[in-house]
C-alpha cells in the first residue's frame, strides 16, 4: 500500500486546506504593509500620488485620495503578519499531526489484522476440535458409555467455542472497517485465495 494514499483522508486534507489558508493570509498581511498608490489616474493620465508620497503629507494618515498608508500603522501592520505566521505554524502542526495519527491508525489497524487471522485460524481449529469431541460423547452416550451429562457438557463446549469463533469474526470485520476508515476509504488488495 503506497502512504500517499493517507493524503486522501478528510481529516488530513481539512489540515491542509487549513495550512494554505493560513499561507494565504500571510501574504495578506504582508501586502497590508505597503502603502496603496494609484500609479494611473483617470483615463490612463499619471497620477500625482506617487509623487505625493514623498512630501511632507506622507506621514498624514491620508495622502489625497489615492494614497493611503500611515507610519503609525506600519507597528499595527507587522503584527498582523506576525500573528498569520503563528497561526500558519499553528496549522502546519495541526497538519502534522493529522498526518501522524493517520500513519498510526493505519499501523495499529494492519497489526491488528496480522494478529486476528492467527487468532481465527486457532478458533476454527478450536471448534473443530470441539465438534469431534460432541460427536464422541454423544455415541457413547447413546451407545450407553458415557452420562447425559458428559454429553451436554461437551455440547456446551461446542456452543462456547463456536460463540468465540463468532465473536473473533466479528472482531475481523470490524478491523475491516477500521482500516477502511483509517486509510481514508481505500480498499486494500487482498489475495484471491480461491484460484490456486
């Protein structure tokens, strides 16, 4: 299973989208420091506006209408972008982290479905077990060998063991759905084992 598949998952690409916003509203604020000068006038004419920059008015909060900017606001301006980069470093960590409880979601699922098939394979073995047992005891008993007794006690150890092969099932499926969900709604290949 190639990893890039954990790309896919929602939770991880909610964090990414969050990352590239926060990206975004750094360049935002970064173009929030730079004074706003209308370089053409009307009907393509130059504007004086740049030219105004550098007079004395410039440090007014307005300089005519096409120049806005205040040195008093530069302070204000710098801190905007400083608050968008820790919220972008707040948003990549939250990326990483998503990321990182994807890889171990996966992890723990695909060890657990390593685990489960040793553990049905020994259920099934168990059962079987079982059946042959309740079987014997059950001719003996009716062959006038064993007690009742001795029957419904080897029923009852067919009914639990075929109860615990059931619940290891459930167990399997439910890892199915775990991995599933874990790997973001891939379906993992799984080796055809009827053809030889």
């Amino acid at each position: 299973i190639d990893s890039t598949i954990l790309l896919r998952r929602p939770d991880v690409l909610q964090a990414e989208y969050e990352l590239r916003a926060a990206n975004a509203e750094i360049g935002a604020a970064r173009a929030a420091l730079f004074p706003r000068i209308t370089l053409t006038g009307l009907a393509g004419l130059a504007s004086n506006a740049l030219s105004s920059l550098f007079t004395g008015a410039a440090f007014n909060y307005s300089v005519g209408e096409t120049v806005r900017y205040s040195i008093f606001a530069g302070g204000a301006a710098r801190a905007g972008v400083a608050q968008t980069q820790a919220q972008r470093d707040a948003a990549l960590a939250g990326y990483e982290g998503a990321i990182q409880a994807a890889f171990r979601d996966v992890a723990d699922a695909l060890a657990r479905r390593g685990t489960i098939t040793e553990q049905l394979r020994a259920n099934r073995s168990f059962v079987d077990a079982a059946e042959d047992s309740f079987r014997l005891t059950d001719m003996r008993y009716r062959g006038g060998l064993d007690s009742f007794l001795t029957s419904l006690d080897a029923q009852r150890s067919l009914y639990q063991a075929q109860r615990t092969l059931l619940t290891t099932q459930l167990i399997e499926a439910s890892n199915r759905v775990t991995l599933y969900r874990a790997l973001g709604g891939e379906t993992v290949e799984r080796p055809d084992v009827s053809r030889p």
